[in-house]
C-alpha cells in the first residue's frame, strides 16, 4: 500500500499544460502532495490526442510528469482483475482501471468526474476526493 493521491487524467493534462485556472485550488495540492499517475492516465491522453481533443508536443508524457514531482504507477494484473470487477460502475475502461488501481494501492483517487464521484465512493471508502 502506498500514502498519496492517484490524480484522473483530467488533472495530468491540465498540469501538463500548466492551466492553473482549470486547476484551481488542485495545483497548490498536486504541487504540495505526494501524487501518483498511473500509465492509463498516458494511454488515455494518448487517445485524445490522436482524436485531436488535447495536444502534447513531447514523446514521453510519464517523464513529464515525473520530472513535475508526480509518481509513476503502472498497470498490473491485480488492477485489471479489479477493474472488470467494476463494469457496472462506469462505462468507460479506463475510468474503471484508475479507481481499480486506487482501490488496489491504497491511493486517494482525486477526480472532478461526477460519474466515479457517485458510484465509486462505496467501494474507495472514503479514499475518493473531489477538488
């Protein structure tokens, strides 16, 4: 188990992109905090970007991070177990796959995701923020 907070992937792209605005009172927290990004937050930015939704001008968005002072943390078999556990919490995989890996790590997931905010909040236990 780990202490810290597993931030959505909303907040790696707007950290990525330095909009303190869309961050609010989270970047104080992110920069103060020990936060992890797990490698489907990338896969995730990665799709976006190839639906022109977001753009990233570097081949390595986990370095990125990483040198901004957040913690990588990888898939493993144990949060892909988990999180097909969860199908009928969200639709989307891989909003499923970081409350797995939270739940798994013993991380506070952070997210502004109403949909993960109202059905995963059993089942965190209260290790489910919102800012």
């Amino acid at each position: 188990m780990k202490d810290g907070y597993l931030l959505d992937t909303h907040y790696l792209i707007w950290w990525l992109h330095g909009d303190k605005r869309k961050l609010g009172k989270a970047w104080a927290f992110i920069a103060s905090n020990r936060c992890f990004a797990s490698s489907v937050s990338v896969w995730e930015m990665r799709q976006k970007e190839q639906t022109g939704r977001v753009r990233f001008d570097t081949p390595n968005l986990m370095s990125l991070l990483v040198a901004g002072g957040i913690t990588e943390i990888a898939l493993n078999s144990e949060h892909v177990e988990t999180a097909f556990g969860l199908n009928a919490m969200h639709s989307d995989m891989h909003d499923r796959l970081l409350v797995a890996t939270a739940k798994v790590s013993g991380l506070t997931f952070v997210t502004r995701d109403g949909e993960i905010l109202e059905r995963a909040a059993t089942l965190l236990r209260g290790k489910l923020i919102e800012m």
